[in-house]
C-alpha cells in the first residue's frame, strides 16, 4: 500500500411528515398563581460516540461553520480540534474516533489519559486523497471502516492478548454498511444482503451463522449481540447472545423503529411514530430507561456504550445520557446542539433535505433526511441570525410566546372546556407581546403531550381545526387547537380567528399563555 494511500498503516495503529399541508397551533396553557414558564450503538457511525470505560460523551456541534467536535466528561466540556469539522464518531472502551469531513482522514483520541490545554491528543491513522472512507464503526478495541467506491472494509488497531491486530475483511468483499462490537465486526454484503462477521474471537462467526438465511438492509451491534432490519418486511431480528434477553424482541416489531442502539445487556430502539425510547433486556432496567418521564421525550438518534444509552433529542437537538448506578440520571449534558446528521455537498434529492439545515451546518452543506419513514413532527430551533430574510422564510417560522390577558369568543367554548374551573381568576395585564423572551414548545412536545394527537383527546372542532386535551412533560393541562389548511383561504380565516383571540381581554377569563407555531 502506497504511504500516500494509508501513511499510518496497521504496524502503528494504535413517524410520516404531513405534506403540503401547513399547519398552524394554538396552545392554551391553563395557569394558576404557582405556574412559572420555563445513534446507533456500540460501533457504528453516528454524530454523538460514548466511550463507555471513561464516561466520556461527544458531539459534533451545529451552528458553526466547522463541524467541530466537542466531549464531556468529568464535569468538564473538552473540545476537540475546533477549526477542523467531522463528518462522523464512533466511540469504544476507552477511546473515540472521528472521520474528517469528505472521509480522507481518520483521527483517534484516548479518553483513559489525562488531557491538556482542555484536549485530548489527536492520533492519525489513516489518510488518503484517493480512497475517502464512510461507516466509522469503532469497536471495544477495533476501529473499521468502509472505502466510499469500492465498499471494502478496512479495521485498525485491536490489539489481541497474543500481540495481533484486529484483521480487515477479504478484500474481495464488498459491503453496503458495516458494524463492530467487542472483538468482531459485520457487515451486510452488497451483492446479496447477507450479513457477513470476522474478528478476533468466535462470537463474530456465531452470529454469522445465525444470521445465514436472512436478506438484511440494516445492522448494528452490541458487546455481543446484533440486531438489524430484515429486507423482506422490515422485521426486527436480534442474533448473538442472550444472556438478559436483550435479543428479545417486542412482537409486531415490523417497521417499528427506525433507529437502534445496543450496549452490553440491552436493545433500544426509536419508535418510527414519535420517535420515543422502546428497551429490553437487562441492561435496560438497570439504567432505568423505561421511567414513565421518558415517554414524551422525543430523540432524532441514540447511541449506546456498555452500561450507557444517550440520545439527541428532537426538541433542541441536545445530548441526554442514561448511565448505570447514577443518581442524576437521565442528565442533559452540556454539549449545546448536535447536529442529527453529516453535513454533506449534496442536494439530497433522494428523501430531502433535513429541516433547518443552512443554520445547522452553518451554511456549509445539508444534512440528507433518512430514507426511513419521516417522525411526524420536525425539530424547533433557533432563528439563524446571519440567514437572510428568505432562507429564513424557507426553513421553519419562529415559534413565540404571547404573555398577558388573552381569552377568546369565537372557537374559545373549546379551550374553556379546559379551564371552567378557573373562571374566577383576578384581572389580567394588558396583552405583551414579547418573542424573543417566551417558552417555546416543538411539534414533538406538542404530539406527546396528546397522545399524536389521538381522537381520545379530541374535546371539539371548528370550521378551521381541531382542539385537543393534553398534559405537557411537566404536568401543565392544555388545551391545543390543531389547525391543517389547504388553502390560502382557509390558512387566512384561521390566523384571522387566532388575532382575534389575542385582542381580546375580559376580567372573568382565566390567565393563560399562548404559542403560536407555523409548519411551513
């Protein structure tokens, strides 16, 4: 191999979108005196990696015109190479690596040592102009990836206990995706879907076997065990070993998630609907994933280390962490925003565009959307003060918050339904309108606190929409009228009613706060 080609070379590697349906909400927030307003797994390639033996969590952050990297741990924010941006990271026991945008280097960092200037060291162990790699898939030691072209598979490092290293695959295989766990590594094959393992100890042959007569689209692996979406109906299918039911599958699993992540003794996956956590297994009840403040968080990814799960939630693209025998679990953590997906030089025209992109890659490229099934219900984020007037009209409306007396007369019988036990609140303020202060609520929060907009909660419906009960994470009753037009007509006499119900102020009606929040 030319030095040019690999200049450190192994001897020293060390839910579905409504479409063309906009939609407009009205959230009816019922207030008393107290109320205050506030990835893939193991080895696979992702934009947040755990290196599971030092607790250490990384991302690479959004808004800046480098996809730079940045990690937690200890209490402290470490960044990572600020002026270089990162395509992808995957992490493994006691290290992580990150693939340099465009796939032509490949970079590792030791989270075991100590670290200086408030950076881990960075070590380099592959390099081409000619051969960029994809699917990073960082195993407990091993670290493969794939060449773009040809789809062979390449792994460094692994040292095992009789001193050799980590093996690649024939090059005569060509895979379509690959994954690594501890001391194997799969990968589904081009030609023929079939799921193909090698490494350095025998677990990897035993899932192969397993996996002999199935045609696989996706594949993701734990310490020890596989799981993957079958080709023919979408089933969910988990290989490997079973010693605390983490291949246990939920029945009618079939186009049920669209994201998965295993550890040591648990699977999680991301419900397709509203993108809401699903465990098994042991691990998973020792993490205590499945408490019932975990059902209205949405994620857009999750990925998982050997005792620990953390996702990028939906509503603000932040980090949050589930780790074992933690009292502070599940924690944010104080990463700011992720992005949910590389930013790419690519028009995306296979499944589109990612909402928001131009803010989130900072006008460097876009983030393609899955071709899996679409959540229903898009990410909320911050306007891009350097977009100009008509980007910002492309991506997603600002969403604010209308503080002060407001009630309603026409369509307002449906939120007072809500609140008729409140009709003796005092005076209210004259009306403010102040967006740049408010609390802000996303589609997903929206959805969760009813239920996807269950008919259960429906409580009644006008000429221009549909209200709905619902309870928010924190417990606050509301009262959100769902309006969907498909017409300019229609979308005009809906927010004609809405500025209706802002004008108007009445000493018998209850206090509430408002949220207006267009889809375009």
């Amino acid at each position: 191999m030319k030095v040019e080609e690999h200049e450190n070379s192994r001897g020293r590697g060390s839910g579905s979108h409504p479409n063309d349906i906009g939609a407009a909400f009205l959230l009816a927030i019922v207030t008393s005196l107290q109320l205050h307003l506030a990835v893939d797994a193991l080895g696979s390639a992702s934009t947040v990696a755990v290196a599971y033996g030092t607790a250490t969590v990384c991302g690479i952050t959004a808004g800046n015109q480098n996809q730079r990297i940045q990690c937690y741990k200890g209490n402290e924010v470490i960044s990572i190479l600020p002026h270089v941006s990162f395509e992808a990271i995957s992490g493994g026991k006691s290290f992580f690596c990150g693939l340099r945008t465009g796939g032509h280097s490949l970079h590792c960092w030791e989270t075991d040592a100590g670290f200086s200037n408030h950076s881990f060291r960075p070590k380099r162990i592959y390099y081409s102009t000619r051969f960029p790699l994809t699917d990073l898939a960082v195993g407990d030691a091993q670290v493969c990836a794939r060449e773009v072209g040809s789809g062979r598979g390449r792994c460094w490092r692994g040292l095992d206990k009789g001193g050799s290293l980590f093996p690649s695959p024939d090059a005569a295989l060509k895979f379509q995706t690959i994954t690594s766990g501890s001391g194997f590594s799969c990968g589904i094959l081009k030609n023929n879907r079939s799921v193909w393992c090698w490494g350095s100890n025998g677990i990897g042959s035993k899932i192969q076997s397993q996996f002999r007569n199935l045609s696989m689209v996706s594949l993701v692996a734990g310490e020890s065990h596989v799981c993957g979406l079958t080709a023919s109906g979408g089933a969910l299918v988990c290989k490997g070993n079973n010693g605390a039911g983490q291949l246990e599958v939920p029945p009618n699993s079939a186009h049920e998630y669209s994201a998965l992540a295993l550890g040591t003794s648990f699977t999680c996956g991301l419900r397709q609907k509203n993108g809401v956590v699903s465990c098994w297994g042991g691990g998973a009840e020792e993490l205590n994933i499945q408490n019932k403040s975990n059902g209205s968080v949405s994620f857009e990814l999750i990925t998982a280390g050997s005792s620990q799960l953390c996702g990028l939630k939906t509503s603000n693209l932040t980090i949050m962490c589930w780790f074992k025998a933690n009292r502070y679990s599940p924690a944010v953590l104080p990463l700011g925003m992720i992005i949910p997906g590389p930013c790419v030089q690519d028009p995306c025209s296979l499944c589109g565009v990612y909402p928001n992109s131009a803010f989130l890659c900072d006008g460097s490229g876009n983030i393609c959307k899955s071709c899996q099934e679409e959540l229903p219900f898009a990410v909320l984020l911050p306007k891009n003060p350097k977009s100009s007037p008509k980007k910002a009209r492309n991506g997603l409306a600002v969403a604010f918050l209308i503080v002060g007396a407001i009630g309603g007369l026409a369509g307002a019988c449906t939120i007072l339904f809500c609140i008729s036990n409140c009709l003796a609140a005092s005076d209210h303020q004259e009306l403010n309108i102040n967006p740049s202060s408010g609390r802000s609520f996303s589609l997903t929060e929206l959805a969760a606190a009813t239920s996807n907009f269950s008919s259960d909660n429906k409580i009644g419906a006008g000429s221009f929409g549909v209200v709905y009960k619902g309870e928010l994470s924190n417990g606050t009753e509301v009262a959100i009228k769902r309006g969907e037009t498909k017409s300019n007509e229609k979308q005009n006499a809906f927010s004609s009613e809405l500025a209706t119900l802002l004008r108007l102020n009445h000493k018998h009606l209850v206090g509430m706060s408002l949220i207006l929040h267009f889809i375009s």
